[in-house]
C-alpha cells in the first residue's frame, strides 16, 4: 500500500518524493548502470529523476526510475520490517521486487512489466543454469543460494555472510518470484478474497499501520504458518522446494507455431542433475502445468 502509492504516484509524475512514513530527510541519486541497491539504505531517496537524463530519453528513464524505486521500496521494507534473523532477509528482498515491478507496470504500461519480467525469468534461468553447471563440476563459485542461507553456504564463507553475499544478485532475483508463486497458489485456493488475503499477509509483514501491527510476522515460519492456519494454504513443500533448498528450480522449455488451422504449443519439463532425489523424496506431485496466451496491449500486438 504505502511503498506501492509513493513510488507510482511519485515517480510517475517526474519525480520520487520522500515517503511520509518513517522517514525522508536525506537524498541519494543512482547513476545509469551503477549497482545502486548497495546504497539503498534506511531513508535515502531520490528527490528528482529527471536530473539525471534528458526528460525524452526513454530507455535511460526506465531503467533509472525502476531503480530508483526499487531503492524507495527497500528503504520502506527495511525501515518497517520487523524480522527475526537475517535468514529472513528474502522475504523483505521478496517485497521489494514486488513493488518494483508494481511500478513498473504503473508507470510505464502493461506491456513493458511484462516485457521486465521476461527479461528477468531469463536472467534467473541462466543464472541457475549456471549453478546447476557448478554444483555438477564442484564449482564453489557457482554453488547454488538457498533463498535462506543454508549450512553448506556457510561453512563455504567461514560461518557467516556478508551483506553483499546475503542479499546476492541471484536471491533478489529469485525472491520476488517465489512471492509471485506463491500469490498465484493463494489466489488458486480462494479465488474470491486471495489478492486481499496476500496484501494482508504483507502488510503484516512490514507493520507500519496500527492494524498490522496488533499481529505482525518476523519470520519465515510465521509467514507461512499465517498461510496455513489463517487462510487454509498449506505451503510447506513449497516452501521446502524453493526457499530452503538450495538445488536450481524445474526449467520449462516452449516452443510456439501457429497456421490458420490450428496453434500449436509444446512444453518440455527439463530437470536439472541433482534435483531427481530430493524431487522423489517429496513423492509425486499433484500440480499441474498451465499454458496459456493473450494480448497485453492491443495497440503493441504483443503477447505474452
């Protein structure tokens, strides 16, 4: 609510304005191509877009203003979450992506948020492609990351993690996508009230308003404990394939044609070496694979 308003509402217009609540007296600016998620820090945002690339370049604008509201979001989740431990940290690394892409799609249409996050699902699979390369040939480099830290990680760098280790590349991009799913297995289960059913879920999460506060989640457990005793949502395989885990996900290969007489679509269900024993233990699975297509903005023919 409150990240979601600020960040559309404000860069929207030209410009992200400091958040109401908890705090907006210091001011950082992101540079084009700069890892500017390493100074998203606790209150610092970006007053003006616009001072930082000519007001008709449209490319630099996106990608500047998605991270600058990405900075926004997470200087409004950390500020306001109350979380247990840092082996925690994915959820609120999960909220941030969120609302980025949120904004994205407030900000600059349907099509380019789905265009976004084509471009990321291509980065998370090459980049776990990449790990499950690493895990089969014992490359420590490329281990694969649990969204929680697990043993093995940290006996790997000493028995702890830095901050740039903990919130890595690879869980910001994960984390938002395993919320994502997990959005979509809520609004399966209750199809009238599962939307409402998640933003109550995430405000508990970051507890800034009175309401949200009286009964807030700290932890990974409570959230997905919240799922099942609150909502009737039993996420504990789920959790166990996604968020602990540390093996690459299932990768899913498409191919499209089309003829007047009829569309053709193929699906090919690829499972990484290493992933058949712990897949086996979990027995077999009741969930199904749905493809589907349709136009996102009529005027840009583009499907998704």
């Amino acid at each position: 609510g409150g990240a979601g308003g600020g960040a559309g509402g404000g860069a929207g217009g030209g410009a992200l304005r400091p958040a109401e609540e908890p705090h907006g007296h210091l001011v950082v600016a992101a540079l084009e191509g700069a890892y500017c998620e390493c100074a998203a820090v606790g209150g610092l945002v970006l007053l003006d877009a616009s001072l930082l690339h000519l007001p008709a370049a449209i490319e630099p604008a996106i990608s500047l203003r998605v991270g600058l509201a990405r900075t926004l979001c997470r200087s409004w989740v950390r500020a306001g979450a109350r979380l247990d431990s840092e082996e925690d940290a994915w959820l609120a690394m999960g909220l941030e992506g969120r609302f980025a892409e949120k904004y994205t799609a407030a900000a600059f249409g349907s099509s380019e948020a789905v265009h976004s996050a084509a471009h990321t699902r291509r980065q998370l699979c090459a980049a776990s492609a990449l790990h499950a390369a690493g895990r089969a040939g014992g490359g420590g480099a490329a281990a694969a990351e649990a969204l929680v830290p697990g043993v093995e990680e940290l006996e790997r760098w000493g028995g702890g993690l830095h901050e740039e280790q903990r919130w890595s590349w690879l869980r910001l991009l994960k984390a938002p996508w395993v919320l994502r799913m997990a959005e979509a297995r809520m609004e399966e289960r209750r199809p009238t009230d599962g939307v409402a059913a998640m933003a109550q879920l995430y405000g508990r999460l970051v507890p800034l308003r009175p309401w949200h506060a009286e009964r807030p989640l700290r932890s990974t457990r409570a959230f997905f404990e919240a799922c099942r005793v609150e909502y009737g949502l039993d996420l504990d395989a789920f959790e166990t394939q996604w968020v602990s885990e540390a093996r690459p996900p299932i990768t899913l290969r498409a191919g499209f044609s089309y003829s007047r007489k009829r569309f053709v679509a193929e699906v090919a269900v690829v499972q990484s070496e290493g992933a058949g024993g712990a897949a086996a233990a979990c027995g077999p699975s009741l969930d199904g694979i749905t493809v589907g297509w349709g136009e996102v903005d009529a005027a840009d023919g583009a499907v998704c």
